[in-house]
C-alpha cells in the first residue's frame, strides 16, 4: 500500500511543485547542495531509469556541466531542477523525466514510507482527489444520442472507480460515445483497465498492454476486466479526442484502442510519453520523477515513446468534438433504414456543419429580416439576427444558409425566411420531429 501512497502523491498534485512559490521565492541552493543533488540523481538514474545505457550517458551528462561551473550562478531551487530537468531531456528525450524543489513533499513521502498506519495519508489524498471529483470533469448526452465523457486524469481506480463507473453507467444507452482525453496528462493504469472494460463484453478477455520493468527486471501485463458495475457498450462505435497535451496513460488509452481498432481517434498527435515510473527523494529537498518501466504494446510490439499517437483523423484539437460528432451520426445515418431517424440525423449534422464551418451572411440582407412576424420578433443588433416569440428569451440566430436558421440553445428548432419577389412575406419555424408552422410578415 505505501507503495501506492507515493504514485498518489505524485499524480494528485499533478506536479504542481515544479510551480513552488513561497518555498522558491524563500529558499536558496548553494554549491554543496548542487554537487549533492546532482551525484544523487546520477545514481538514481543509473539504478533504476528503464535504459542502463542512457541512464549513465545522462548521469555523465550532468556530472559533467557541474565539473564545468554551467550550473554557477542559479541560486533559486526550482531554477537549478529545472535546468537538471532540460539537461537530463537532452540526452534522453524522455518527458517523463522531471525534477523539482519539494521539501514538503520529500517530507510526505518519507513519512509515507514510514507510518505503520496509512488510512490517514489515503483519506488526505482521496479529499485532494474529491476536489477535481477524480478528474471526471463532464458527462452528458450529445444531439442524436451521442455519449460523451470527459475526464483529465486517470485516477487510481481501486479509490476513483465508484465515480467512474457511475459516468460509464450515465452513457449505457447511448448510441455512439466520444472520449474526450485532449485535456488529459495521464495517471494510473487500474483506470484504463477499467474504463476501457466497459467497450467490451464480459466474457472477453482483451489484452491491452505489457509494461517491461528495469527495477526487478519483471514483465507485467493487462486485461480487460471480466466485472464491471453495470452495463457494458461493446456495440457501439467510440471516439477519443486527442491533442498534444494528451500524455502517459491518456496515450496509452488511445493506442490500446487505436490498435485493437475498438476506436476511432480524431484530434492531434499525442505528447509521446511511453515510459511510467514514479518519484524518488534525492536528498531533503528535491525529488526527481524517473521512468523505471517502458510499455510494449502486443500487436505493434512497441510503443508512443518520443512519437506520440497519430490519430485516424488528423485536425486541429478545437475541432476535433465537433468532428468526431459529425462522424457519429454520420455512421448512425448510413446504418439506420428508418427515415425518421435518417431524417434527424441529417438535421443535427447539417447544424455541426455550421460550427465546423460558419456561414456568413451580409449585414444587409440580415437587416432585411428584421420585424414583426404575429407572436416573433426578429431583432437586428449589431450585424446580427436574434429571435424572440413573445414572453420566452431572445436567441442568437445562427446562419445555416442565407435564409436558414439554427439556435445553439433550441437544437429541435429552426427559422426559414421566405420572399416572394425579393421582399420577405414570411417565416416557417421548422421543427425536428418534421413538423412546421409560419407566420406572415407584419405590415
């Protein structure tokens, strides 16, 4: 368990200590110190960094800038880790690699190692998880039945499981489900495990990745899970948004089911950090975060490391919601023979067409439009239409065409301008269950 204890720490501050600031601004690092940290880290990394080989040329590496005097002159803490940081990258490559100025959490760690009795350092790092609710920051149900989930980090299942399972159980009807991991920068594994449990059936049994492990020099694997709490979605077609910021086991996720071609991924190339590892106390005050493992996927026989993940579909990460939307209901449309049901998908694909790329229309002619249509109003302000029926708000009309118009807040609704001999007469209010109703133009 306190093995445990030390990767919660380190992943529910989310490094904040490499942001100090009362401690940075306060303490100073002198030459002794330097010289200590950097014989300390060199050994670390030879014993336990993943790649022996690399692990020396980095401790050399350091050694060596220290021998010269590069590191003369930086007096703040947090300054000399970051520039040991940038110097151990330099060699490896490996943005797992980081160092920080942390006496507190030096001293929680140690502690940690030591208490007999770990239930009060779990309950503190569960009400730190509590706060960011384990990182599950949005579920809901998109237009056209499309699940979507968005979560920032991979929490420890065996304490953050409850809460994910309840946003799996949330989407079990849905039609489609989008994953939303570009704002996510990794955590535990027990998370991908489980999560990734619900896209498959029970009685599967989907191997989804081996780490190799230099410490020990052990080989681990995992495998779907053959219990989840509550339903699972093994028929329906997922998505994962990616973004550079996607990394370590938000990475691992999208490869997993990139590979197993259990998902589509729509975004950007992912950060490229395919070796997990943990912290380790380099003397008082610093600490220094070493991968000890690396993964080897079982059907590439390799892994994201320094490449990242390409997505299927490469696009800017800010489009990449609307996108993979656009996709789901697309499938749904072509699978479906029910024309009501093609009918709607068409409709809600049309007004993500109009996200992805808007229509514009004259100042002029929107002008036109504004007036008086019996119990509507059309209210021109600014260069734009807005709708109001009497007694309900006013909305922002968005152009579908230059005389076609969806609402962002009314998704079942839209507004039609009609002319006759290029004066407006009317306006038809279109309904998605293919109904509709007009009125003319007051005079």
């Amino acid at each position: 368990m306190k093995k445990q204890i030390i990767i919660i720490l380190f992943i529910l501050i989310g490094f904040c200590v490499f942001n100090c600031t009362a401690q940075e601004t306060e303490a100073k690092i002198d030459p002794a110190e330097q010289q200590e940290v950097v014989k300390s880290i060199g050994d670390i990394l030879e014993k336990s960094y993943v790649f022996p080989e690399v692990a020396k040329k980095m401790a050399a590496h350091i050694r060596q800038k220290l021998k010269k005097g590069k590191y003369k002159g930086i007096i703040l803490p947090q300054n000399f880790a970051n520039r040991l940081a940038a110097d151990l990258r330099e060699i490896s490559k490996d943005k797992h690699i980081r160092v920080s100025f942390a006496p507190e959490i030096v001293s929680r760690m140690r502690k940690a190692e030591k208490e007999e009795d770990d239930s009060e350092i779990i309950k503190e790092q569960i009400k730190r998880g509590r706060k960011s609710n384990f990182g599950f920051k949005e579920v809901k149900i998109l237009t056209g039945n499309i699940g979507y989930l968005n979560f920032t980090q991979f929490a420890p299942a065996w304490y953050a499981g409850r809460t994910a399972a309840a946003a799996m159980n949330f989407l079990a009807n849905c039609d489609a489900l989008i994953i939303d991991m570009r704002q996510n920068g990794g955590g535990d594994p027990g998370m991908i495990q489980l999560v990734t449990s619900y896209l498959y059936k029970g009685d599967d049994e989907v191997h989804l990745n081996n780490f190799y492990w230099r410490p020990g020099d052990k080989n681990t694997q995992t495998w779907t899970l053959p219990h989840v709490p509550g339903p699972r979605m093994p028929d329906i077609d997922a998505y994962v948004l990616t973004s550079q910021r996607t990394f370590s086991a938000a990475e691992e996720f999208s490869y997993n089911l990139k590979n197993l071609k259990r998902a589509t991924l729509v975004g950007e190339t992912t950060g490229g950090g395919a070796h997990p590892g943990g912290p380790r106390i380099v003397n008082d005050h610093f600490i220094i975060n070493v991968p000890s493992g690396r993964a080897i996927n079982p059907i590439t026989n390799t892994n994201w490391e320094g490449v990242g993940v390409k997505p299927h579909v490469e696009i800017p990460q800010e489009k990449a919601l609307l996108t993979a939307h656009k996709m789901a209901l697309q499938k749904l449309a072509a699978k479906t023979e029910d024309k009501r049901e093609t009918f709607i998908y068409e409709w809600y694909i049309k007004g993500i067409e109009a996200q992805l790329q808007p229509v514009t229309v004259a100042p002029e002619v929107l002008k036109a439009y504004a007036g008086k249509y019996g119990p509507r109003t059309i209210i021109f302000e600014n260069d734009e239409l807005y709708y109001q029926r009497e007694g309900r708000p006013k909305f922002k009309m968005i152009p579908l065409s230059e005389d076609l118009f969806m609402f962002k807040e009314i998704d079942y609704f839209r507004l039609a301008i009609v002319k006759e001999n290029g004066q407006v007469t009317r306006i038809v209010g279109m309904y998605d269950n293919g109904r509709s109703d007009e009125n003319p133009k007051d005079k």
